[in-house]
C-alpha cells in the first residue's frame, strides 16, 4: 500500500476533500493581506517621497491623517491606510503604482 492509498483509507476522501478546501480557503486571505501589506507599504513610500518634503530641502508641515494612515499601514492595517495615501498621491497628481 502506497502512502497516499493508506491516508485516503484512513481518512476518507470526504475528509480530505473538506481539509484541503478549509486549507484553500484560509490561504487566499493570507495572501491578499499580504499584496495588500506590499501596496500599502509602496504608498507610504511613495507618500514620504514626494508629498513629505518640498524638494527644497525644507520639511513641510506634515499631514497627521497622513502619518496615521502611514503607521496604520506600518502596523498592519493597511485597509485602513490604502484608501488615504491613494487619495494623498492622486491630490499630488501621481500615478498609483500597480496593485
């Protein structure tokens, strides 16, 4: 008997079937929050380039929704923060990097 045949006789084809589709399900999540961990990191990048300073070497008075949405994003959040610093970038006329 081969590894596979002796877990499907003692498992089930319905209880494996079932783990695999839980498995599934868990893992798109996973990795959508982290696309969304990248994306978000990208703005908030992005927002510290060209928004955070005047480009003349002066800091200009920073945003606090901005720096919010920024730590939210550093911590996780990032529904949270995406939404903020897209909005900030589009209001500076730059281009949203791809999602």
């Amino acid at each position: 008997m081969t590894v596979r045949s002796t877990i499907v006789a003692k498992w089930g084809r319905r209880r494996i079937a079932a783990l695999l589709i839980t498995c599934a399900a868990f893992a798109g999540p996973a990795a959508a929050q982290s696309s969304d961990a990248a994306y978000c990191s990208q703005l908030a990048s992005m927002v510290q380039r060209y928004v955070g300073s005047s480009g003349s070497g002066t800091a200009v008075m920073p945003n606090p929704t901005v720096i919010w949405a920024m730590e939210q994003c550093r911590s996780g959040d990032a529904a949270a923060a995406i939404p903020i610093l897209e909005r900030k970038l589009v209001d500076y006329q730059l281009t949203l990097p791809r999602r």
